[in-house]
C-alpha cells in the first residue's frame, strides 16, 4: 500500500480526502446548528467548525510537504537514444563517446604493488 513509488501519490490523495471532510464537516455542522433544538447552536456550529479548519489546515500542510519529496526520475533508453540523435542532427557527430555500461562489466584484476600501504596492512591483516 505504501511503496516508495505510491507513497506521493497515496499522500496526496489522503490529503485531497481530507479537504473534502474538512468542508463536508463544516458544512454539516452549520446544517447541525440550525436543525438542531438538542445541542445549543453555538455549540455545533464552533466545534463543526474548529474540526473543518483543523481538517483544512493539516491537509493543507501535509500538501505543502508533498512539494519537498523528491520525485523519481526515470529516463527509458529510447528517449536518451532520440536526444543524442536529435544532438548530433544540430552538432554533427559525436567524436568521443564512451562505451555502454555493458562493456564496463569485465571483472577486475587486483594489483597488490599499487596499493598503499595502510591499505596493503589492511589486506595483510584481513587474509
């Protein structure tokens, strides 16, 4: 229910649901205090609207933090490919381009004489 990926999203509908109670709440309590011959009027209507405000504020305020959460940022390779594409149709080519991440994936050679020598202890110390 809360992913990281919902978790805006589930925010800000809970927030949008909490303005609406908020007015329904205070819409309700001022129907309340003039219908109402059992509770005194002025009872209904403060408390109806002491509880839509604070409604209207918190969601107000948790809208207000929405805007500071970082959004994720997804780019599909497809969009990356037509920006280079549409680059090198105004530039020209590209002279130097480095290789996809594939090509990175070699494994790695440990050179042991490179290291220093906090480092060559720290191997010395740990085998």
């Amino acid at each position: 229910m809360f992913s990281a990926k919902n978790y805006p999203k589930t925010r800000n509908t809970y927030a949008r649901a909490s303005q609406v109670s908020g007015v329904l709440i205070i819409a309700g309590g001022i129907f309340f205090s003039l219908t109402l011959s059992n509770i005194p009027p002025a009872v209904a209507f403060s408390i109806s609207i002491g509880l839509g405000l604070l409604l209207l504020y918190l969601a107000d305020k948790a809208l207000n933090r929405l805007l500071y959460i970082p959004k994720s940022l997804y780019i599909r390779p497809s969009e990356v490919d037509n920006w280079v594409n549409s680059w090198t149709q105004w530039n020209g080519p590209i002279a130097k381009m480095l290789p996809t991440a594939k090509c990175y994936r070699l494994p790695t050679r440990r050179m042991p004489r490179l290291q220093s020598v906090p480092r060559s202890l720290l191997i010395a110390l740990t085998e």
